[in-house]
C-alpha cells in the first residue's frame, strides 16, 4: 500500500514516505481492531529458519 501510494502521490523524501506508512499501519490497525483483531494477542508464528532447520533435521533422520 505504501508502494502504491509513493508511486501514485509521487512522494518524495523520507519524511514523506514515513507519514504515509504511519497512515497506512494505522489504517490496517484500525480496520483489524474493527474485525475484533489484536496482533498484539495473536500467537507467535514460527521463524522460518527454524522452521527449514529442523525440516533438513528430518529428512536427514529419515534418510538414514
């Protein structure tokens, strides 16, 4: 959305692309917390790294 609207507002400058991504994460904030939405609440998802770690962990076991 901040892609969008720096290409189609033709912002220029760091403050500039900062208000609008202040104003783009309070929009999604706000729109979640309409739908009963907390990110704060939601469980932490898994690192991918970790994730792809311990998947090569288990293929290694499974291969021998």
């Amino acid at each position: 959305m901040t892609n969008y609207n720096v290409e189609e507002k033709d912002l220029q400058g760091e403050s500039a692309i900062t208000v609008e991504h202040v104003e783009n994460n309070t929009s999604v904030r706000d729109m979640l917390g309409q739908r009963g939405i907390k990110p704060e609440d939601l469980p932490a998802s898994e690192d991918i790294k970790k994730l792809e770690r311990r998947v090569k962990r288990e293929e290694k076991k499974l291969a021998e």
